[in-house]
C-alpha cells in the first residue's frame, strides 16, 4: 500500500505549520476590560494578512490572563504568556517577540490609546524590504495634538530631545510604545536588551547604534477607556537608568550610583539624628551614636526599597525581615569601613585617602551584600 504523501496533503501540512507573517504583542496589566475589544479591532484591520497575537500578562490580579484564555480557546492564532514573578513592560515586550515565529512583529499597548489602523501601513513599508523598523510617533510631521495632559506632554518631549541628543537617535518619538520590525533584527539585538523598565524602542535603537533603518508614521495618541494609567514616578528613574546603561556601555551601575546618592542622604539623617539626640537624651555619646546609626540605616533601606530596588520591592512581613537584614548587613559595613580605613592610614599614614577607601568599601559591601541577601537580585 503506497503511504506516500500526495502533493496537495503535503502543501497542506506545510501550509498549516508555516509561521505567520506578523506577530501582534501585547503587553498586559490589569487590562481585563480593554484586551477583548483590542483584539477585535485588530482582527478586523488585519483582514487578510497572517497574524498571531500574543498577549504577555504580568499575572494582573484582575483576571486579564483568564480572559486571554478565552479568546485563544475561541481562536488559536490568539496566545497569553503569564508571567510569574516577572513584571515590567520592557521585559514583557522582549518574551513576546522572542516567543513569535513571524517575520515581522508589533508591540501595541492594550489601553486602546494606539491607532491599531497603523498596523496594515506599517506592514506595508516592511514589506517593501528597505526598511527594518517602523514607528508610529507623536510628533513627526502630520500628528495631531496629543491627548496627554500638558504635563506628561512636556515631559515625554524633554526626554525625547534627551534621548535624541545623549544617544544620538534618529527618531522623533524614541519613547513610543507602538512600533513594528522584522523580527531578525530584533533577534540581534535581544542581547544587549535590559528587560527592566518601559521605553523598549529607545532600548531597541540605542543598542542598534544606528544600523537600523527606520520610518515614522504619525499618529495622534487617544484617550484611555478602561483602567488606570501605568505610568508614575518610576518611569522617570527607568529612563535615566537607561540613558546612564546605554551611554557608559553597561559601565556604570545606575543602581550602585543610585544607592550611593541614598547612603548620602542616609549621612545628612544620621547627623540630625545625632544632634537632637545629643541635645536632649540624657544617655551617653556611644548610645546616641549607636541609636543614630540605626536611624539613619533604617533610613536608607525605606529609600532603597522604594527607588533602587522599585522592581523587587519589599512589602508587609518581608519589609520587616528586609529591614533587620538590611541593619546587621550594614552593621557588617560599617565594620569593614573601620577595618579597611586603619590598614590603609596604617600604611600611607595619608588620612583622606583612608577615609575614602574604607568608605568605598562599605559602600561596595552594603551594595552587594544587600542585593544578594535583602532584595534577592544579582
């Protein structure tokens, strides 16, 4: 019995296990209400073309990954990555577009403030193949007025210019959530990505140095139907955190400077601490300094754990245990700050010199020590 596969069986098979031409991201957070209607506009435009959609939840508490099941079970080109123990839009976007097999891949916010009509424009000019990158922007030549508040618009234009000047980036909105490239171009450049913070494409377009051919297209930025913005404070901290990465090559720890300018302001408590203990306490001088020095640690470790360490934030009972940790460890600094200072005056008898290198190496000690054993980062 002839068990060969005949001709039309086999293009058939091929055709149904070939990848799709375009991978949709979507990154997720508590985005329960907006996801389903996104996904329907998104099947409407792309009418025609060989779409996936992935949706990438950060295990929002209001079942936005339930309802992404859902949608699969009723269409399979429709997939939901849950992300457990990981959060952070950057990161969300990377396992999205490293999951596809497209050729080419989109990332589109699912607060419905992105013009999803772009989509089929945007494929069209990677189509052509002179061009690896596309970027809906809000102020290249034809958008309208945005509907941020005048706020968030100065300040999304002041770091736009920034990155545009300090990384030398060809775009008008290098901080634009809604882009599409072909997908092995980005597979290059996935290594030198950081999965932490929000602006994923000025990420992507650093890391190019400029080998990126890249288009715009303007689009005018709506409004948000359901749910709350993601956007705080933070996102400042994470655009400069990457500006500091991309600008010194992954020289400088952003995070170390960062914990070095908390420990200075931790010196600032400590002598107020000290003085209005030495004024009014009746106790001795060691005590006051002892009860100062765990202020000012405890000081530290509340400014730390809501800005260094704002991705791995400690809360509730493991605030606690983070913050007794987190005064023996420095207990041990202050230790090796004494230690290492008297070996070096010892040797050069050069007192600033000791007094900066035993700091140092508190410092360093504090930093790493703390990471591994309060925050449980590398």
């Amino acid at each position: 019995m002839d068990q060969t596969t005949s001709a039309p069986q086999a293009s058939s098979a091929a055709a149904a296990l070939s990848a799709p031409e375009l991978g949709v991201i979507v990154p997720t957070f508590n985005e329960r209400d907006n996801l389903p209607i996104l996904v329907e506009r998104i099947a409407r435009v792309l009418d025609g073309v060989d779409w996936e959609i992935i949706v990438v939840d950060d295990n929002s508490p209001d079942g936005t990954d339930a309802v992404a099941r859902q949608l699969s079970a009723s269409d399979r080109r429709i997939r939901c990555i849950r992300r457990i123990g990981r959060r952070g839009l950057a990161g969300a976007c990377i396992e999205g577009m490293l999951a596809s097999s497209a050729r080419y891949v989109a990332v589109i916010d699912a607060d419905l403030q992105h013009d999803e009509t772009l989509l089929t424009a945007m494929l069209s000019r990677l189509r052509g193949g002179d061009i690896d990158l596309v970027v809906a922007s809000r102020y290249c030549e034809g958008a309208e007025e945005s509907t941020l508040s005048a706020g968030r618009a100065r300040g999304s234009r002041m770091a736009s210019a920034f990155a545009r000047r300090f990384l030398r980036i060809d775009l008008t909105d290098p901080l634009s959530g809604f882009f599409m490239m072909r997908r092995d171009r980005f597979i290059e450049l996935a290594p030198a990505l950081s999965t932490q913070g929000f602006k994923i494409l000025l990420d992507i377009a650093a890391s190019a140095r400029g080998s990126l051919r890249a288009a715009e297209l303007p689009f005018t930025f709506g409004k948000r139907v359901h749910g709350e913005s993601k956007l705080d404070s933070r996102v400042a901290l994470d655009f400069v955190e990457l500006l500091v990465a991309k600008l010194t090559n992954d020289a400088i720890s952003f995070r170390f400077v960062l914990f070095c300018l908390v420990g200075l302001t931790g010196v600032g408590i400590h002598m107020g601490a000290l003085a209005l203990l030495h004024a009014f306490s009746a106790q001795s001088f060691s005590v006051d300094q002892t009860v100062a020095t765990v202020i000012a640690i405890a000081w530290n470790f509340v400014l730390n754990n809501a800005f260094t360490y704002r991705t791995h934030r400690l809360t509730g009972a493991a605030f606690i245990g983070g913050l007794l940790r987190f005064e023996v460890i420095c207990g041990f600094g202050a230790i090796s700050n004494v230690g290492i200072a008297s070996l070096i005056y010892g040797q050069h008898g050069n007192w600033w010199l000791a007094g900066l290198g035993g700091a140092l190496m508190g410092a360093v000690w504090n930093y790493v020590v703390s990471a591994a054993f309060v925050w449980r980062v590398r």
